[in-house]
C-alpha cells in the first residue's frame, strides 16, 4: 500500500473529523440562540404587557421600557443573522462532505489502470465527475451568497 495513499486517506479522516467538530460547534450554537430565543420572546411580553397595561406609570418609566424592548428586537434580530449565517455553513459542511465522498470515488476509479477500466467504470466515473462539478458549483454559490450578504451589511 503506498505511502501516499495512506497518506491520502489520512488526510481524508482528518478533515472528516474537522468537519464533524464544526457541524457540532454549530448545532451546539443553534440550541443556544434557541434558549436565547424564547428568553428574549418572554422578556417582551413581559414589557409589551407593562406598557400596554400601567398607564399610570411616570412617562421615563415607560420610555425605559420602550428602549428595553427596542433592545431586545434588536438582539433578536442579530441572533436571526446569525442563525441565517450558521444555516448557510451547515449546508456548505454538508456539501463539503459529499464533495470529498465523491473525490474519494473518482480517485479510485482513476488510479484504475486504463486497460483494466470497463465500460461500466468508465461511465460511473463520468458520472461522478459530473455529480463532483455539481456538488462545487453549488459550493460556489453559497460562497457568493455569502459574499453578497457580507458587502450588503457593510
């Protein structure tokens, strides 16, 4: 067994084993802006019922509260960025994943000898070359979108 096929598949588990690190730190920040969600969500209605229903209140009272829930509408809404942002990465892990499954494949049919390769081996490997071109395609546009999205906050 060569040693850079060893080296390969090394290579190969050891970049499985980033992206399985990276796909749990991100479901892990996903619950955690779920939690913060419904903190949030309960903080106001709290504060939407004290405003709708102490109109006795001093007016900087209810300007306090109002503030307080114009906060919270704005952290709810950065951490709705952030989830848009973690989704966006959980697709391109995913298609990260199925591009390095498909370069596995394609490279074991191509260090096939060519005398060896039936018709059969030469059209799946067209295939997964294909289905490989697709897979970083799809990559490329989540990078662009990604790219758009950044320059449109800027």
């Amino acid at each position: 067994y060569p040693t850079w096929k060893r080296t390969l598949a090394r290579r190969a588990r050891e970049s499985q084993v980033k992206r399985f690190c990276r796909a749990q730190a991100i479901q892990r920040r996903l619950e955690e802006i779920e939690v913060t969600f419904r903190e949030l969500e309960q903080q106001g209605i709290k504060l939407e019922k004290l405003l709708r229903h102490d109109n006795e209140s001093p007016a900087d009272q209810q300007t306090q509260w109002t503030n307080q829930l114009l906060y919270l509408v704005q952290k709810k809404n950065n951490l709705m960025t952030e989830e848009s942002d973690l989704m966006i990465a959980v697709q391109e892990l995913k298609l990260e994943e199925q591009q390095c499954q498909l370069d596995q494949k394609l490279r074991s049919y191509m260090n096939k000898e060519e005398t060896l390769k039936t018709p059969e081996d030469e059209k799946a490997e067209q295939e997964i070359l294909k289905q490989l071109v697709e897979v970083v395609n799809k990559r490329n546009i989540l990078i662009q979108m990604q790219e758009e999205k950044r320059l449109s906050e800027l």
